[in-house]
C-alpha cells in the first residue's frame, strides 16, 4: 500500500515529525518508509491519496465495556455516583445473553473504527447466561479490529459484603479454570498480534483478595498483563479504607499488583506519594474524563502523571457511564478537563503554558501513550517497523472551517468527527466515512431491540 500526498503526516515517532504531503510505503501490514510523497515509492497495490487530509496513528483506547452499549442512557442510572449507578445496572447485566454481547461488541467496535481508533482494550467482567469472551473474540477478527480483551471477573457478591448482586458473580475456581483455557486458546504474543488476553478482576469491592492474588500469579506465569478498575470514586477509598486498613493503592501493593505489566483504570483519588509509586513500579493509567465527569468522580491528576512519567492512556470506558465510544470526542474531554483543574491552581491558572494540556499531549495520550499501557511496542506511531494502524480526516468540513492554521491541532480543539478512513494492520476498515467489515445498518437494528428487552426485563 502507498499512502501519498497527506496534507500533514503526524508521526508520532520520537521526534513527533509532522509532515507536509507525507505518505508511508507498506508491506504486509507493517510500515516500510516515511516521509515527503516525493521521497516514496511511485506506486503500490494499493494507493491512497489522501491530498486535503490530516493522517494520525491509529487510536489506542485502553479501557472500555464493549457490552455496555446495550445499556446507554438508561433513566434510573442518568443521575448518581458510581456505586449508585452500578446497583442500578447490575440486574440489567444480569440478563444479557451470548447474541447480546456479540452485537453489543459489533456496534462497540464499530462506533470505534469509525472514530480513528483502532486498538480496543474491553474490560469484560460479567459473563452471565452462558455468555464468554468467545462470543467476542471472533467479531474483532472479523471486523479487522486489533483486541485485547480481558477474561475479567467478579466473585464477591452482595451477601459476602461485595457492592455486586449474587446473581452476576461467578465461583472462584470457575474462574480461573476458564482463565487458564481462554489464555491458552487466544492469547498471541507475537509482534503484530491481533488478539491479546488480559486478566482483569473487575474492583476491589467485587473479588476477594484471594482471587486478586491468584490472578497475578496467573497472569505472570502466562507473561500476561493485568488490570482492574482503581480509585475511581471516595466511595472505593471508603470500602477499602474500612474493609482493609489501606487506601486502594496500598490495597494493590498487598496484594502483588504493581508493576510494568498492570494498569489501571481511571486513578482519580492518588495521592503524590502514589503517584511515585506507580512511577517507580512501572504501574499504568487509563484516563476516562468523560465517565468521571458523568459520574461526579472526580478529576485525575494527569498532568502530574505525565510529568512523573506513568505511562498514561485514554479510555472511553463503557457506554453506559460514558454513552458514547468516540476516541477523538475522547480526547478533546481530556484536554478540557486538564484544563479545568488548573482552576484549582492557588491564584488561577498558571501563566507557564507547559502546565496546560495541548491537542498534541491527548493525541500522545490516545496513541503512543496507549500502545504503552497495553505493553505494546508495534503500534502507536507512524515510522518503519510498526504496524500500518493509522486514521485519514477529510479537512473541507463545516466543524474546520476556519481553523486549518494547525490541522493537527483542530482534531481535538474543533468538534469531533468521524474518520474518512482507518486502515488496521494495512487493512482499509473504513472507507470514505463507511465500515467495510460490517453490515451496520440491522446491527443497529437489533441492539435496540436487544437493548429495550434487557433493560425493561
């Protein structure tokens, strides 16, 4: 494939090059060469002339519910905190079924793809009704999308002093039983992997500790990564704090969960002492603004965790705390909400500019930053020997108009749209603003009627 003619090319690469009429030459789904049109190859297979588009590396979202979108605005859970809105959904989870998370994750994929994003993290937890990550695996490979998905878990129900109901918990030795088999059916190691396993217990107030360590010794036997939701609400340091004795990161450090090979969702309530602890134990972050703005969680520090240098992704988290799956419209939330914090800066927000989040830190953030959370050296850049997982925008558009001084920038400032075209793996996913790999229109279809019968019981 010839990528040619790009009005600006952003690398992402370690010098983050931006190229003026920039294109990449690629074999086999892995890049060859960079640069000036002028400079690569005349011709290909395939050719893309993306003259009048801004080129980015595919998005890498690190945290997400793929079956969630079954469950987006659902009146009863519109308003209230996370644990108000877990116990409002809970029993609604509880009746999904196997065809359900299957077209949950056909219209979750898609939403994504059609958004630039092409790295999917799916935090699955609950697996009611004979439902597995089985019935997902094989809708990612066939939409092309590159999926890490967990084999999550809860165990601890209501009437063991756990927030879920006993109706969406599992037996322990069940699963890890089942752990163990899908990691030995799925997991692909390779460079250039398409599907990778994570082990993912779903909180601390919905496993035991015993399942949280037995996991991590799974999960490092396999040289697999590991991750869980973390400090997202003062209702977790509450539960921890009274259960335990610790706060949730010193929760964490008991049970053998830090490392370069685990990282967590959202981190809102961190301290700075917890902060070093992440930066010197190699720990990750996956940032949800949205979900934590939607749920009055709170902000998380993440300039500090940039400049303590945690590595640091972006999540849309599921769409039932979030209601949408759109990795730019992601982006713009985290620039935003940096922003906003500075408010609470003594004096108001500092003069020194390093301090305020720029498109271009959210863009790392959803690229490079990403590929990095999920232990990923392959992707997350546009240079020679990664993988060909980039997305093209069409810059004649209403919401640019006027704004094409930094067409990099107006990605994230201007309102968020669609992709013209993600190519994963080399693969053209969307084309002109339409999925390729899926008939969207009766998947839509039927998550709606799959969603109002779930919902209303």
């Amino acid at each position: 494939m010839l990528v040619k003619n790009a009005t600006v090319l952003a690398t992402m690469d370690a010098g983050r090059r931006e190229i003026r009429g920039g294109g990449m030459f690629i074999r086999d789904g892995r890049i060859e060469q960079v640069g000036p049109t002028a400079e690569l190859p005349a011709t290909a297979d395939e050719v893309l002339d993306l003259g009048g588009h801004v080129v980015l590396p595919g998005l890498v979202n690190t945290h997400h519910h793929l079956y969630q979108t079954l469950f987006r605005v659902v009146p009863a859970a519109e308003d209230g905190n996370v644990f108000n809105w877990l116990t409002t959904l809970y029993t609604m989870w509880a009746r999904m079924t196997p065809r359900a998370l299957r077209v949950a994750t056909q219209a979750g994929l898609a939403e994504l793809v059609l958004t630039g994003c092409t790295t999917v993290f799916d935090h699955s937890y609950v697996f009611p009704n004979g439902c597995r990550v089985d019935d997902q695996i094989p809708v990612a490979r066939e939409m092309g999308v590159r999926f890490h998905v967990s084999r999550g878990s809860m165990s601890l129900g209501k009437s063991r002093g756990g927030l879920p109901p006993d109706s969406c918990v599992e037996d322990e030795a069940a699963i890890l039983k089942d752990c163990r088999r899908v990691l030995e059916a799925y997991h692909d190691s390779s460079p250039g992997a398409m599907t990778r396993i994570v082990l993912a217990p779903c909180s601390p107030f919905s496993v035991t500790p015993a399942l949280m360590k037995e996991s991590a010794r799974m999960a490092r036997a396999y040289k697999v990564h590991l991750h869980t939701h973390l400090a997202e609400s003062l209702d977790e340091e509450r539960y921890t704090t009274k259960n335990f004795g610790v706060r949730p990161v010193g929760l964490m450090e008991s049970f053998g969960w830090v490392g370069d090979d685990v990282w967590f969702a959202h981190a809102v309530h961190i301290s700075d002492d917890e902060i070093s602890t992440f930066a010197r134990t190699g720990c990750g972050v996956a940032h949800c603004p949205s979900s934590n703005m939607r749920l009055a969680s709170g902000m998380a520090p993440v300039w500090k965790y940039r400049k303590a240098g945690v590595r640091t992704g972006l999540g849309v988290d599921g769409s039932a705390s979030n209601d949408g799956s759109h990795m730019l419209a992601e982006a713009r939330m985290a620039m935003l909400l940096a922003r906003t914090r500075l408010s609470l800066t003594p004096g108001g927000p500092p003069a020194d500019k390093s301090r305020w989040m720029s498109a271009r830190d959210v863009l790392e953030m959803a690229t490079r930053g990403g590929a990095a959370v999920l232990g990923r050296d392959d992707i997350g850049a546009l240079e020679p020997g990664k993988r060909a997982d980039f997305f093209a925008i069409k810059l004649d558009r209403i919401e640019y108009a006027g704004g094409l001084h930094d067409p990099v920038a107006a990605t994230v400032f201007c309102s968020p749209v669609r992709a013209d075209y993600t190519v994963i793996d080399g693969r053209v996913v969307v084309d002109r603003g339409r999925i390729t790999t899926l008939d969207l229109p009766p998947v839509i279809e039927e998550q709606n009627r799959i969603a109002r019968e779930l919902v209303d019981g």
